[in-house]
C-alpha cells in the first residue's frame, strides 16, 4: 500500500482531517470541513484501484453499493489509523480518509463495519471550485515508494532515430510532427534521409499526466530518457506554431574523464583541489557545459571523497562515487524536488562537502547559490554567458539594484573561478573546446566589489601567472596550431581587436608605434 501511504502522508503533514480521493474528479483535502489548498492530477480508473490496492475488495464494493456506504479501517504501518468511508455513486467508486477529530472507533482487527447512520455533517464537503490550489508533491513512506522509478526508455520509433543520429556521432536530434528529422553534427544541421517521422509515435509512452499538464500549461518540458547504446538523452517537447516539436540532446551514459575532453589541464586541475566557494562553468548553450561541470565533479570526488548533491533539471550524466570515501545523491528538479530553490534550502542541511548546480536561473537561486559558497562548501554551476564579465555583470543584474551592491560583495567574496567554454569546429572534423579562466584574485575581487567589471578582461590578459587565459588567447592558440581556422576563431570571439594582436603580434606592434 505504498501509493496510498504516500498520499495520506499529505494528509498528516498538512493536519487534515479527511482526504477524498476517486476517479472522476481531482482529490479533495480537508480540515474539519474547510477545503485545504491542494493539487494533484485526478487518477485514472487504472491508477486508482493501483493505489487503493485491497481497500477496494468486492465484498467492500458490494456493501457499498447495497448500503450506499461501507465504514472500514486502515492502519497504516507508518502514519497510524484511518477510516474509510467507501462509496459507489453514479461516477465510479470514491474513498474517504479520515482522522483526527472525524475518525470514528474501529475495531482493532480493522475489518468490515456496517455503516452506522450518521449526520451528513459527518462527510466533509468538497472544496469550493475557486478555492485556489498549488502543487503538493506525494512524499513516500514507505521503502518501496523511496526505490527511484524505472529509466525511462524510448519506443521503437525514438530508439531508431537515436541509433541513426548516434552513428552520426551528432550532438542533438530535432523531431517537428510533418517534417523531416534532422541532427546536429560538428555544430551544423543536417537532414536524415527517408520520410518524415510520426512524431506522435516516438514520444508514444513518456511523458506522464504531470509532464503532460506541464506541457499543456506552460508550453514545454524538460525529461532524460535511455538513449541507443546505454548513452542518456535530454528532451525538451514544446509547442511552436506549426505544432509539436522535440529536441534531443544525446549524452553519454556517465560523465567522462575531465583529461579526456581536451581542456588545458594545467588550469584546470587547482581548480580542482580548491576546498570551497564558486566555481562557474558559462557558455551558449550547446557549448559543453554540463559535460565540463560534471567531468569536474567527478574529479574532485576521486581526489578528496565526500558528499555529492546535485540538482539538475533534468539529470543529464551519472556520476558514480569513484570510490568508498565518496557518496553520490543527485536530485532531479520537479521529479526529486519541487524547484531549484527549495533543492538548493534542502541541500544545505543535507552534509554536502560539493554542490552541482544545474543553472543559475532567478534570484532566488542564485542568492541562495551565494550563501552556500559563503558557508564553506565548493558549488559549481552553470549559467548563460558568453565571457566571464558578462557572467559576473548576470549575476549582479539579476536583483533590484538597492541589492545589487551587497551581491557584488557576496559574489566578490566566494568567487574562485569562471570558466567560460566554447566548442569550435576544427580543420579535420569534429569539435574542441576552446576556454576562457578568470581566477578569484584579490585584484579580480576589488573590481567585482567596486562594480569595475570593465577592468576584468585586462586583468585576465595580464594574470596569465596566476591560472587565468583569455579567450583570443586560447583562440589564437589554435588557429597558429593549424588546430581552427582564423575565420572560426574570429565568429567566436568576444574581442576582435584582441585576437587580431595575438594572431599578428608584428602588426600590432608596428601600429603602436606609429
């Protein structure tokens, strides 16, 4: 009974006094006859008798309809004595919990009673149709309900399509109802050959009633499944104009070795051994930034041990626990957990030595991103820029600008290092990450302090001694590697003027003197 345990834990939690639950209309919570704010999708005939399991014996049913009621008892292992009231209107079955001051006496065998008669007032009404409603996530009780849920796995239709795009090695896969499949490889578009998939068909199975509602109300969401060859896959289903639409993002299974992903490993390894504060992984999207930050907790668990929360929405790679001094506890925004800010509130009582962050999205979360790199843990997190004073000025820019000084200060203080990624396509084929490394210096920290976030990009060019790299710097690198190209060097680069003095030093030395 551990469907039902979980909605009645609820029912405990909120100190009510009686829970209708059918299914033909959504459920209804209750304190002594006052509606109780409450959501949750109205289970289907299916889902309903799964989760009233025994309750719903025929000999109850029976009763119910003969009697127009059934009275019985339920003893939950884990939260005590309910009674229910079974009913069998015209609509289908509906079940009544009760307890506190409208539980009746029930026999200790908890066995069938015969209804006794009762005034009306013995059932509470339902909530008043405007009484206004918001989401309560069921919390397990029991060991059963704790055990995550089955990987999602595609269907047939999906299964091929990822099998095809995984042999292309391409980066993602974008489905829309009526016209053709088509996949990313080396950063460009690329058509699949044969007719265009039921994009119906392939989605056929994955998105449940809360994903679905989801999609109804606010126009897209977010889910992983199992992709072709043990990998994962991130999709995001939205609406657009012409319909359906589906974008996946193919990933490996777990999160790969960080000296794998060709970074310059002699900046990246103190970031590394650093013992706490913030670490930021920025970029466009698709530039790598979730392989980059997950790479990087993984080598940080191998080194120092320790405990590892994540919140991402949703949980791209797995990390395992390299080792017997590590544990691993990620947590899957709207699955896990309600909401980024209220994983982030968990977390900090969960004894975290490392916190993963899946975006830096609102305020909220990045206040409370802040606090927790101000309270001695490493956090490392992502956000949406393309150079690390573009990060920094995000960040303050996100407040009110009566706050925008005191989170200069906090952002000053726990600051470590940006990394900020680009992936670049190379003359052979393929893609290589190309970065740009600010380090949390005094010097960098005054001017994030003093809001001379216009000072930063010098201080990267000049701090090459203490771990920091600009990204002309990187960029030129590779183009006189014969690594890029200058024309792809220069469609990335944030100062064109920059590259340019390092591609040709000569030149820009003969035009200052002048």
């Amino acid at each position: 009974m551990a469907g039902i345990d979980a909605i009645l834990r609820i029912m405990v939690d909120q100190n009510a006094t009686a829970l209708r639950l059918a299914p033909w209309g959504d459920p209804a919570l209750s304190r002594n006859g006052e509606p109780l704010r409450f959501f949750m999708p109205a289970p289907d005939e299916a889902r309903f008798r799964a989760l009233a399991g025994e309750l719903l014996s025929e000999a109850r049913l029976e009763r119910a309809r003969e009697d127009g009621a059934c009275l019985f008892g339920y003893r939950s292992p884990y939260l005590g004595a309910f009674s229910v009231t079974l009913r069998v209107p015209d609509e289908g079955p509906e079940l009544w919990f009760h307890r506190g001051d409208e539980l009746r006496e029930l026999p200790e065998d908890e066995g069938f009673v015969r209804p006794q008669a009762a005034p009306a007032a013995a059932a509470p009404p339902p909530p008043a149709e405007e009484a206004p409603v918001v989401a309560a996530t069921p919390a397990p009780t029991s060991l059963a309900a704790l055990l995550p849920p089955p990987p999602v796995k595609p269907g047939p239709a999906l299964a091929a399509l990822l099998r095809r795009a995984g042999a292309m090695e391409a980066s993602d896969l974008h489905l829309t109802q009526g016209g053709p499949a088509m996949v990313r490889v080396d950063g460009s578009l690329r058509a699949l050959s044969g007719p265009p998939p039921d994009l119906a068909a392939a989605l056929e199975g994955l998105l449940g009633e809360a994903q679905l509602a989801a999609l109804k109300d606010d126009g897209a969401v977010d889910l992983a499944v199992e992709g072709a060859e043990g990998g994962r896959c991130r999709l995001n289903v939205y609406r657009h104009s012409g319909g359906l639409a589906c974008a996946v993002r193919l990933l490996r299974r777990a999160a790969p070795r960080l000296d794998s992903l060709g970074l310059p490993m002699h900046l990246l390894e103190p970031l590394v051994a650093l013992p706490s504060g913030l670490l930021l992984v920025c970029g466009p999207t698709g530039s790598g930034k979730s392989t980059t930050l997950a790479a990087l907790c993984q080598e940080v668990l191998s080194r120092r041990g320790g405990v590892l929360v994540t919140l991402e929405d949703p949980i791209e790679y797995r990390v395992p626990a390299p080792g017997p001094t590590a544990l691993v506890r990620q947590r899957e925004v709207g699955r896990d957990v309600r909401d980024f800010a209220t994983g982030l509130r968990a977390a900090l009582r969960e004894d975290p030595d490392v916190l993963l962050i899946g975006e830096m999205r609102d305020p909220e979360s990045i206040a409370l991103v802040l606090t927790a790199a101000e309270t001695g843990h490493l956090v490392l997190a992502t956000l949406h820029s393309p150079s690390a004073t573009g990060a920094i000025e995000r960040i303050a820019d996100a407040f009110a600008p009566e706050r925008q000084q005191q989170i200069r200060v906090q952002l000053a203080d726990c600051l470590q290092a940006v990394v900020v990624q680009r992936l670049i396509p190379t003359v052979r084929g393929g893609r290589l990450p190309v970065v740009e490394v600010l380090r949390g210096t005094h010097r960098v920290r005054n001017m994030i302090r003093e809001g001379h976030t216009e000072r930063i990009p010098t201080a990267i060019q000049a701090g090459g001694d203490e771990g920091m790299l600009a990204l002309e710097r990187a960029l030129a690198d590779r183009v006189l590697a014969g690594t890029i190209t200058e024309a792809a060097a220069r469609a990335v680069a944030n100062e064109p003027g920059s590259l340019d003095t390092y591609l040709h030093p000569d030149r820009a030395k003969k035009i200052r003197t002048r």
